[in-house]
C-alpha cells in the first residue's frame, strides 16, 4: 500500500469530519446580542418606514443617457 496516499486520505476525512462536526456544534450555539444593537433593533421596530420614492435634491440628480 502507498503509505503517502494513505495519510494524506485520512488528513483529509478527519478535516472534512471535523469540519462537520464544528459546525453541528455552532448551530447549537446562541449568539449574544450587544446593547448597541439591541437599542437599534428597539428604535427600528418602534418607527415606520417611508418607502414611497422622493424627488431627489437639486445636488443629487440623476444621471441622464443624454
């Protein structure tokens, strides 16, 4: 048997499986959130969004093909 190849083969499943395995574990894991974010998350919910388009300003036109 070629030793080389053999080693080299295994290297690479034990990486495949440990990667596997990391990542079962993070999904597991739950993130904190920061208070920073958390005070974002508060302002956004509590305000609507405008979503209808407004006229640009004077300075920031459009760009025309013309």
């Amino acid at each position: 048997m070629n030793w080389p190849l053999f080693w080299a083969l295994t290297l690479a499943f034990g990486l495949v499986i440990s990667n596997l395995l990391l990542i079962k574990h993070a999904a597991k894991l739950k993130m904190p959130s920061s208070p920073k974010q958390a005070e974002g998350n508060k302002d956004n919910a509590a305000t609507p969004h405008n979503t209808t388009q407004q006229s640009p300003v004077h300075d920031q036109t459009p760009n025309s093909p013309e």
